[in-house]
C-alpha cells in the first residue's frame, strides 16, 4: 500500500532565518497549506525532521485565556459563534482560491 506522502511528489523550499529568527513562508508552501495574512502555523517536531502545519484552533485550546464579559457564560452560543466565525474564514478561503 503506498503511503500517502508518498503520492505526492518531494519538494523543497529554501528561505533565510533573519537576525530574529524569522523566516518568510515561500508563497507556493503558503497555498498549499491554505495560509493566509494573520493565520497561525504549528511547527511539529518528530525525531529530526520538522513539519509546518497550520495551526489548528479549539475552544478547548483557548478555553481561559479571556475573561468572560458576563456570568453565567453561554458555552452554546459561544461555540454556535465560534463555528460560524470559522465557517466564514474557511467560505472567504475558498472563494478566493476558486473566485
């Protein structure tokens, strides 16, 4: 059975580490991965080898990091906002990958 990175043929970018340690993400690695302007990415370490993937938001992830704006909060309006907010980002995506 062929692995699925496999399929896809190996390709590599090269880029310079600034005096800050920053980096340009290469456009074409940037399409790929469906990045845009202020999105997040996620460096994964396995072994020796290091992955960049966007980076992928919960609210389980962000849960405690803001101070509610009222008590009780309302986790089902919360969330219902929260999937349409990212539903929106992911629709904007698409429409201008495919115009």
């Amino acid at each position: 059975m062929m692995n699925h990175n496999e399929s896809i043929p190996r390709q590599q970018f090269v880029t310079t580490v600034t005096q800050r340690g920053q980096v340009t993400i290469p456009a074409k690695v940037r399409r790929r991965l469906g990045l845009g302007p202020r999105d997040k990415v996620a460096f994964e370490i396995e072994g020796d080898q290091v992955r960049l993937v966007p980076a992928i938001f919960t609210l389980e992830a962000a849960y405690g990091s803001v101070q509610p704006r009222s008590q009780p909060e309302d986790f089902k309006a919360i969330s219902r906002a929260a999937k349409e907010a990212r539903a929106a980002r992911v629709l904007e995506k698409l429409q201008q990958a495919f115009g």
